[in-house]
C-alpha cells in the first residue's frame, strides 16, 4: 500500500486488500510486529534446509531440523510455514 498510494487512493486499497484504516496506520507507524520478524528469520530457515535435503523434507523432519537449529516449533506450524 505504501508504494501504491500515490497511483491509488489509500480508501480504495482498505476495500481491495480487506484491511482497516487503523490497523494500516498502526503498521505505518510501528512496524512489522516481532511475530512477522520471527517468521521470515523461520522462513529462510527452512528455504535452506528444504534445498539441501534435495526437497525431500515434509513437516515432521524439518521441525526436527528446526529444533536441532534452536526453532521450538511444533510440525502443524511448519507446515504451514513451508506452504
């Protein structure tokens, strides 16, 4: 939204991306939350492990490799996660 708003209405873009005026203006002002930060550190993670396992690796065994990385992480979190 923030790149956009010059080309659209800020309005507009609430509507189309289902969000609230306040809960943009929050985020403006704050940030990205430190749940968002985690999870793209957790991400990356599991970028690399995925790509030196040869893309064998499901949820069960990359949680393992998450927790053996210092990620106390159950495996319905990390698979969501690798979606």
């Amino acid at each position: 939204m923030k790149q956009h708003k010059l080309k659209y209405p800020v309005e507009k873009m609430y509507g189309l991306l289902k969000v609230s005026s306040s809960g943009y203006y929050h985020w403006l002002k704050n940030g990205p939350s430190n749940r968002w930060l985690e999870n793209e550190k957790i991400i990356s993670v599991i970028e690399e492990i995925f790509e030196e396992t040869y893309q064998s690796y499901g949820a069960p065994r990359m949680a393992v490799e998450l927790e053996k990385c210092g990620f106390k992480m159950l495996r319905p979190r990390t698979g969501r996660m690798m979606k």
